[in-house]
C-alpha cells in the first residue's frame, strides 16, 4: 500500500517514511535503507529520514554508514534527538569513542540534561571516570529534581 502510494504521489517525505518503518517492522533492513534514502532526498524532509537512515545502516553493518554520518555531521550537527538516537545504537554496538562523540554532540545542541546523562554514562567504559563525574554533575545542576543524573554519578 505504502508503494502505492508513493507511485501516486512522489516526493512526499511522509510517505516514504512510513512505508520505511513498516519495512523494517518486517525484518527488511534493505527495504528500510532504501525507503529512507529516498525520503531523506525530499528536499525538505528535514533531519529524521537521515538519522533513520544511518540506525538502518548500522544495524545491518552496512559500511555505507560512514558517508551517512558525515552528512548527518554536515547537515544536521544541531539535532540533538537524532545524535542521541544515533550514540545509543553505537553504544549497544560497543563502538564507545563514536558513541561518545555522538552524544556529546546532542549535549552540545540541547541543554536537556538528559543527553549529558548520556554521554556520563559511556565515559567510564573509555577510561574517562573524572570526566563523566563533571559532565553528570552539570546535568545534575540542570535538572536538581531528577535522578538521573546521580544513579551514574554514584
């Protein structure tokens, strides 16, 4: 239906979008990638189809993952959301020094102290306890009611 649609009417990043997560709701890595590809080429589409696109990618270990996040760098440095998504999956891939970059990244663009809980979680895995204390600490400053920030902190 989602491909009929979109031979209906091209162009419409919406479209390709969710024709895209029912895809990969199906096990279709390939057909995802390919669906948010095209969506992310909608001039207009805004930062989500690159950001999903790049997810897709690195859960196939798709090598295309490295052009995509240099256009992600390129084009959406600011997106906070879209970094802290893309930190997790290298997180969950043990790939910590991309991840850490990834959520410094969001913790740059956004002052949701979320994303430094983020970030002061896989500092200690890189050997960077001292570092993950000041970065949990400001987070903790940010948002005093949370628990967040303490539990890594402690």
């Amino acid at each position: 239906m989602a491909r009929s649609s979109v031979a209906l009417r091209p162009g419409i990043a919406g479209i390709d979008t969710r024709g895209a997560r029912r895809a990969g709701a199906r096990g279709d890595l390939a057909g995802a990638k390919d669906w948010f590809q095209r969506s992310s080429e909608i001039p207009g589409s805004g930062p989500e189809p690159l950001f999903q696109l790049g997810l897709a990618q690195m859960e196939s270990a798709d090598p295309e993952f490295a052009v995509t996040k240099e256009a992600l760098i390129r084009h959406f440095p600011g997106e906070a959301h879209g970094w802290r998504e893309i930190g997790g999956a290298l997180m969950r891939a043990n790939r910590l020094e991309c991840a850490e970059a990834a959520f410094a990244r969001a913790v740059e663009a956004s002052d949701d102290p979320l994303h430094g809980v983020n970030l002061g979680r896989v500092m200690p895995a890189r050997g960077q306890a001292i570092e993950a204390a000041m970065v949990l600490r400001r987070a903790h400053e940010k948002a005093p009611d949370r628990l967040e920030p303490l539990l890594p902190l402690a």
